[in-house]
C-alpha cells in the first residue's frame, strides 16, 4: 500500500548531528526517491482523466482500509469500496504532516518528507478526490471529452470522500487563523506558519481555491473569511517593515522579514491557483491592495535616496533570488494567459473571453497609477551594496502584462470592448505614453549616463517588454493619437521650425524623437535591435510613407521650450528631443536621410526595415562599441515553487 512506502514513512538513518540533508534527497539517490514517487504519482494522476481512473481501478483492487485506518490486502478484492485508495491518500498525507510537524520548523532531518513532496501528494489527492465523486465526462490534457465514465461510487463512498477533503482543504485555513491569534508566538513564527498554510492552500485545485474568494462562501463559513483576511492583512501590512528610520541603519533582514517574503509567494501561487476563466473579484480586490502596497513601498525606498539600505528591497526578501517586485502584477497576466489559452483550443468564444478578462482589466486599471508613478520615479539606480532596486522588474512585469492584454484585445474584437473600450484604451495609451516618458530620461551616450543618472536604469528585460508593447500596441488603430495627445500634454514643447500645419502630428514626433534618441545611444545595443519591426508598426499605423517621413522630419526638429521648468529627464530646455546628433545636423543631410528613409520603407519588408536600422545608426552616432551597458538579459524568472 502507498501508506506505507518506505521512502515516505521512515525514519533517517542518518546521524542527525552531522546532516541537514536527508529528506532533501542526497543521501537517497537523485531527486530522493519520495519526491520522484510522488511526482510519478503524480503524472499518472494529471496526465488524462482516463489514465486517473484506471490508477484508481488498478490501486482499488490492491488496498481496502479496516475501522483502524491500517491498509489491508486479504484478497477479498470483489467487496473492497472504490474509495479505498483514496482514503489510504488522505491517511498517508495525515501522517506525512504530523512527521513534519514533530519535526519543527527548518529542520531538513528525521521521518517524513519535504514540505514541496507532501504537496504535490496533496494536490494528487484533491484531484482525485474530485474526479472520483464528479460524473464529469472525462477529458484529457487537451480539453478534448473522452467517452468514458467515472468508476461508480456509492453516495455513502462519495460523502466519506468529501467529508475527508473538506477537513484537509480547511486544515490550513484553521491553522492560520489559530496562528494569528497564538500571543505565545512571536512574529515571525506567526508568519512562518501562515506562509506555510497559504502554500498548502495554492496547491489545491482552482474549483477549491477559488472558494476562499466566494462572497458565498464567505457568508455561509465566517472561517474562511477569517483566514483569508489574515493571510491578506499580514502581506500588505508587510510593506511598513521598511520605515525610514531604519533605512540607514538597519543590518541584514531578519527571519521575520525572510518569513514574509516567503509569504508574498504563498499568495502569488494562491492566486494563481484559483484563476479560473479569470480570476475571481474578491482576489483582485486583495491584489490591488496588496500592488498599490506594494507601489508605496518602492516609491519610499526612492525617496531615501540610491544608497539607502533596505529591510525587504534586498536579496532574501524581494529580488529575483526570491519572488521580485512585480509578481502580483504577473498574477494578472497569467491569469489573462490562461483565458487566452482557452480561446485558443476554442473552449471560449471571443464574447467569453472578454467577460472573463474583466476582472483582470479592473485590477490593471486600479493600479495603474501607483505604477507609472513608481517606474517613472526620479531616483537614479539602486547603488551597489545598498537596496536592490525594484522598479525594473516591476516595469517587465507591467509591460508583459500589457502584451498579453493587447492579445486579449485582438482576440476579442469589437465584440468585447463594449463598456469597458474606454478604460482598455486608458490602459495601453497610457501604457504607451509612460514608456517612451522613461526613454528620456536615459543620456545618449556613456560619458552623460554618468553624470546625470535620473530614474531607473533601461539595461534590463523590461527594456525588452516595452519595446515589444510598443510594437504591439501600435497595431491598434486610434491610439497613436491618445498616446500622441498625452504626451504634448506632459511636455512643453518648441514648435520653432516645425513645418506648417504639421503641429497634429507633434505628439507622433515626440515618439519618434525618443525611438531617435534611444538609438543614438540612450537604448543598450541589444535593445537597438528590436527597432526594425517597431518602426514598421509605426508605418503601418502612419499609413503612407508620405506621413511617416512627415513626423520623422518634425521628430528631427522638435526641441523642448527653453524655460527651466521645461526640463524633462535627460531631456533639456532648448535642446532638441533626439538628442545631440541631431543638433548640429544641417537641411541638407536632414532631406538626405527622409529621402533615403522614404525610399526604404515604401517597400515595408523585413529587409527594407533591417536597412533603415542601419541607415538610422549612421546619423545616430554610428555603431557603439562602450556602451557601458551589459550584455543581452533574459527575462525574469517568476517562478515561486522554489520557495
């Protein structure tokens, strides 16, 4: 019987003094056979319905449990419940928690297995305990229905099945709740136990999940609401860790601040977990707390300056060793993913899709603001040794997100605007207008990077996002001219010189001044590279090359009024918008370069586009060869399992 596999039951033999790492898995082989079973388990019972089910025939016929709880094999297997496989799972869980439990918090050595291994048999044993009582059609990986039906239980089997998972699914939420009215225990165990709790909750099923955010649920069972407020209350209240006081002089963070970033995790999976065609209004409501929260906190940090030292912006708490700033906004996106990946295999049509995307739509548009203000933030870059900055991956997370809701919006059409159009196109204009904002505040060249170092840093994967968003966002029709109307309102710009009657399409030429500035060496090289594809989205919403020219020619040109509130960025008063290469550029070598920019992109190729990038460097400084940028990133890992 599974109840009794040595490797999950049995304790160390190893001596306990002299090693930590014995449940991990090195002293029993690699991977250590309890967590290689489990996932084994685990395959088998996820891959298809159909497989499940005959895991579930075959295991039946080899275990029946006594009045004892202790597995029998008699041979007796014609009168054996169904059911018995799946109690002797919620036995064996049962136990493999007590063990872990005695073990104490931290301690890797003695019976049992690791925390990670008991829940992915906890998720193993939610999902079969649903398919066995559901009379669901069963269907594969696919989402396609296969012609079998569920093994037939008894309503007696079905309830026994039930009652067993509804005291495992509400064990966690008892113990949070218990924990944080527990006096005897200090902070950071509360923390430790309720971190603990919410990731035994993410690893249950989305159609349990998502009950902790059911007004319904709320109101019939006041414990859940209870748990779920704490877990919520704890996070946000996370964030006053870090008062200003004790940005200069704090020492490394302490287990309490370790706890809680370990606890951003644990809900980042919950969320995750309970998404189902969207996510549920009760979870975004927590999300917008908790990002607004955590928006607040950054723009704190910025305010105490580049050298300032943190209590949670540092390597254990948030960064990209642990979960980075930004993860409850990539929530949302995968959750926008997922509703995406329906469409996709047809099992929403568009009208459905956009109802289930609106929650999601609701909880961008509340944080929208905490967001640019914390991206667009003055202080110059996290120093070395002080703060790890938390902007840029912040930035990466919104511009991802962004993306995947100009799909949703694709994918949708006319049909799912509807009500919510207004606030979509609120959404990506204002999106848009904020990233090419950042794109001046960057120097256009090593030497002025150095000396005036304003806002976050451009030399990382958000770079990457918004460029991508820019392109994608500019395949829409109408909002060139909303991001272009926003723009001419947060800049005071010089019209001197600028052609007659061109002054409607100043706001596409301060785009194109800063896509002019970026290549002048505001952008790292690598991100220089993304441009081709990027301008030809621009063309294409331009709409003839006569156009296009006509905004590239008022980008040369246009500068920024020479008053000292005027100042914008790196940008300065009186000075022109693209940067320096272009001040001293004459009418003639202007009418040159249009010429030869006209000609290119009247083919809109690939090829002609790939030329006009190289036409660009030339009156852009030429190649960079010391950027003092690094090399081409990768983006952020998000992942919150290895936690």
């Amino acid at each position: 019987s599974l109840s009794n596999i040595p490797e999950l039951t049995s304790a160390s033999s190893l001596d306990v003094g002299e090693t930590r790492y014995d449940i991990i898995g090195a002293m029993r082989g690699p991977g250590g056979e309890d967590h290689v079973g489990c996932l084994a388990l685990l395959r088998l019972a996820t891959e298809s319905d159909l497989l499940s089910y005959t895991v579930m025939d075959v295991m039946s016929s080899s275990s029946t449990t006594n009045g004892n709880n202790s597995t029998l094999n008699n041979g007796d297997n014609d009168n054996k419940p169904k059911s018995a496989f799946i109690i002797d799972l919620f036995h064996l869980h049962e136990k493999l928690r007590t063990d872990e439990l005695e073990r104490g918090p931290g301690v890797f050595h003695g019976k049992g297995v690791t925390p990670k291994t008991r829940r992915i048999l906890l998720n193993i044993i939610s999902h079969l305990s649903l398919l066995m009582v559901d009379d669901n059609t069963p269907t594969n990986n696919d989402g396609q229905h296969q012609n079998n039906a569920a093994p037939s239980l008894s309503q007696e089997e079905q309830d026994e099945i039930l009652q067993h998972l509804q005291k495992l699914f509400h064990a966690p939420i008892m113990s949070i709740v218990e924990s944080s009215k527990n006096a005897d225990l200090s902070h950071a165990e509360k923390i430790f136990l309720i971190c603990e709790s919410a990731f035994d909750l993410s690893s249950f099923p989305s159609r349990l999940t998502s009950t902790l955010f059911s007004n319904e649920n709320h109101q019939s069972n006041a414990l859940v609401l209870e748990g779920v407020q704490s877990m919520i209350n704890v996070a946000v209240s996370g964030y006053m860790l870090n008062p200003v006081q004790e940005v200069a002089t704090r020492g490394s963070p302490d287990m309490m601040h370790v706890q809680w970033g370990r606890l951003r995790g644990a809900l980042i999976l919950l969320f995750c977990s309970c998404a189902n065609r969207g996510l549920p209004a009760l979870a975004v409501d927590a999300l917008i707390s908790l990002n607004n929260a955590e928006c607040q906190s950054i723009i704190h940090q910025c305010n105490a300056g580049p050298a300032s030292l943190s209590n949670i912006f540092d390597e254990s708490v948030i960064s990209e060793d642990v979960v980075p700033a930004g993860a409850f906004v990539i929530v949302v996106n995968n959750a926008l993913e997922g509703i995406l990946s329906m469409s996709s295999k047809q099992m929403v049509n568009a009208e459905e899709l956009a109802v289930s995307s609106k929650e999601c739509v609701r909880a961008l548009d509340n944080i929208r603001e905490s967001v640019f203000q914390t991206i667009v933030h003055p202080s110059p870059e996290a120093e070395s040794g002080s703060h790890v900055d938390p902007r840029p991956t912040l930035a990466e997370a919104w511009y991802l997100t962004m993306i995947t809701l100009v799909s949703v919006c694709n994918k949708c059409g006319s049909v799912g605007m509807g009500s919510y159009g207004s606030v979509l196109n609120r959404l990506l204009s204002e999106s848009a207008s904020t990233a090419v904002l950042i794109l001046f505040n960057q120097g256009v060249d090593k030497k002025e990077r150095e000396d005036r170092v304003i806002g976050m840093s451009v030399d990382g994967p958000h770079t990457f996002a918004m460029i991508n968003f820019l392109e994608k966002v500019f395949s829409i029709g109408g909002l060139l001219q909303l991001v272009s109307q926003q723009l001419v309102s947060r800049l005071k710009l010089d019209f001197h010189g600028v052609p007659t009657g061109s002054k409607e399409l100043s706001g596409a030429a301060v785009i194109f001044a800063a896509l002019l500035r970026g290549a002048s060496g505001g952008l790292p090289p690598w991100a220089i590279e993304g441009l081709p594809s990027l301008f030809s989205a621009f063309y294409t919403t331009c709409g003839s090359s006569n156009v296009f020219c006509e905004i590239m020619h008022i980008a040369i040109g246009i500068r920024l009024e020479n008053v000292p509130d005027a100042a914008f960025g790196c940008a300065t008063p009186g000075k022109k918008l693209a940067g320096r290469f272009f001040e001293t550029m004459g009418e003639k070598h202007v009418n040159e370069f249009l010429s030869k920019a006209k000609e290119i992109c009247e083919k809109n190729d690939a090829d002609a586009w790939r030329r006009f990038k190289a036409t660009l460097k030339k009156v852009c400084g030429g190649k960079k060869k010391d950027s003092g940028f690094n090399l081409k990133p990768t983006f952020t890992n998000w992942d919150c399992e290895r936690i």
